[in-house]
C-alpha cells in the first residue's frame, strides 16, 4: 500500500469512528439495564457507577431496573435495543453464563446478542447459615441437618438453574445428605427468611450477603474461589473444604448490544476504566466484596467464554435438564 493510500486510509478510519462517535449527541442520556430490583446488590454497583460516568460521558445515565426472572428480562431489553450506544446493560456472570444453559428459550444468545464492552469486578459466591442454628462451620452444618435435621435441609438459592443451586448439590452428594435448593427471585427474599429462621441456610453473593454477615444477622461459612476474600479472611474456600473445579470468581461487567461499533464501546469503556480508577469508587465497590480490576474488551469477552464453557462441563455433569 502506498503512503498517499495509507494516509487515505487512516482518514477514513479516523472519520468512521468520529461518525459513530458524533451518533451519541453530547447530553443525550445513557441507560445502564439493570436486571434486579432497586436496593439489590447489582443495583447499587450500577447507581454508583452511573454517578461517576455521567461526568465522563458528559450525559445523564439513567439507572433502569428491569428486574425478573435472574436478569433475563433486561437481558432481552438490551437485545431489542439499537446498537446506537445509548443503551448498556450492568450484569453478573448468571445471565450472561449460566441462564442461557439452564432455560430452554431464555430469549437471548449472549455470544451472538451482545458485545462485551468491559469487566469491573470479580466476586464470590457464599455459604451463609441463619441465626436459627448454631453452626459456626460448613462442618458444624452438616453435623447439625445430621443430627437434628434427619439428614435433610433447605438451602435457599436467589434463582432457579443458578450456581448457588448447582454448589446445594454438589454439597448433597459429597456430605451424604438430602439437600434441596429452594429457588427464590433474588437474593433479597431469600435472605430475609434466612432472618426469619424460615430456612437454616442460603448461598449468594458476597456482595448480597457481607453487611449482614457484618452485622452478626447470617453467618458466611464458606466461599467460591481459588483463595480466601480478604473480608473474610477466617472463612475457608470450598476448595480447602475438598471441593474440586470450583475456583472460577464470577464477574460482573458491561454490555452492549451486537453491532454497536468499537469506537463506542471504547469510549464506554475507557470511562469505565477511570471511574474505577477512583480511590471511593474502589473503596466503596471492595466494601460490597468485589474484588475491583478493569478488564478492557478482549480480555473480558475472553473470561466470559472460559467461564461460560467451565461451568457448562458442571452443568452437564450434574445432569441437569433445562426447564
């Protein structure tokens, strides 16, 4: 290629992305999809984020919740929006990985309707019992639904098909005990009758469930990971407790629908990049138990695939049936 046609070449690059960059009108609002209900975990890390970019992008970014059915209702909102640029969604590995694999019709193909702009934040997953018992340890759990429970239990779950109700039985069978997961519409619920001693144990996120840990109300024995969280630093990971191939964190990241152009999600994602680079937005999310690290696009898509393809050789193994 010549150097007169190079120059023509990068002209016309630089001007396509200029026009996708001039089809976000300066002011126009952002919607950032949220598939929870407001006071949810998901929910405060996007209000908190949206605060912080609406400067950045020099737009208002609207928080809406769609909430439902573990995120599959926004996620089918984000898929039905134009790739303009105008419409994101802030979601966890659930409906990006794992609800696609568990629902027949989910509505949605992650690899196929969006476009991953960037990870924010990994997370684990938790074991936590209720004040109604007296166990201190996974251990002391199984010791008590042994001896006080005939060998059988419920342990809450924030969704159908989810992780948390694949660890329930993974933990039935390697402890010999009759163990049902009770699938709940999030996490707010379930722990709440966790409260009520309605039911003796739940699995959720950190993110769900550290402040009442913190406040003595539920009491976190155990964690998903390859190490132990650093608010946690007394509780053993599943995998010190003998459990295998369950070291992948969650995520939680940002999307857009398929089509929209890199320039866009670039810019998404380098403000993205600079809101987490500030010391109370860190301190704030690693408050919640994220483990706070921007992932730009490539890196990200690629964690979203490993994790997806992980947890799908679990499901299959569990024999699992989509409903």
């Amino acid at each position: 290629m010549s150097s007169l046609s190079r120059r023509s070449f990068t002209a016309a690059a630089l001007a396509t992305a200029a026009g996708w960059a001039g089809a976000q009108p300066q002011g126009a609002p952002v919607r950032l999809l949220v598939g929870f209900p407001a006071g949810a975990g998901t929910d405060a890390i996007a209000r908190l984020l949206a605060e912080k970019l609406k400067d950045l992008l020099q737009a208002p970014v609207v928080v809406e919740n769609r909430a439902g059915a573990g995120g599959q209702i926004a996620a089918q909102a984000l898929k039905a929006s134009p790739p303009d640029g105008h419409t994101l969604l802030l979601s966890h590995d659930h409906t990006i990985s794992i609800l696609p694999q568990v629902i027949r019709n989910p509505g949605f193909a992650p690899a196929t309707d969006f476009t991953p702009v960037a990870g924010l934040a990994t997370f684990s997953n938790v074991l936590a019992v209720s004040g109604g018992t007296p166990a201190q340890s996974v251990e002391e759990y199984v010791r008590w639904v042994k001896t006080q429970r005939a060998g059988k239990d419920t342990i809450g779950v924030p969704a159908p098909g989810s992780i948390p109700e694949f660890l329930v039985r993974l933990m039935s069978e390697r402890y010999q005990l009759d163990l049902q997961a009770a699938p709940y519409r999030g996490s707010a619920p379930m722990t709440a009758d966790m409260m009520g001693n309605q039911i003796a144990a739940g699995i959720a996120s950190v993110p769900d469930m550290i402040e009442l840990h913190r406040a003595g109300k539920l009491r976190i024995v155990a964690v998903i990971g390859a190490k132990r969280q650093p608010l946690l630093p007394q509780v053993p990971t599943f995998g010190e407790l003998g459990f295998a191939h369950l070291d992948d964190y969650p995520y939680y990241g940002l999307f857009a629908p398929a089509g929209t152009p890199q320039p866009v999600t670039g810019r998404f994602g380098n403000a993205l990049q600079q809101v987490l680079a500030m010391p109370d937005v860190r301190e704030k999310l690693t408050a919640m138990g994220l483990n706070v690290a921007f992932e730009p696009q490539g890196p990200f898509a690629g964690r979203v695939r490993t994790y997806t393809a992980a947890w799908e050789r679990i499901i299959r193994a569990s024999g699992f049936q989509p409903a």
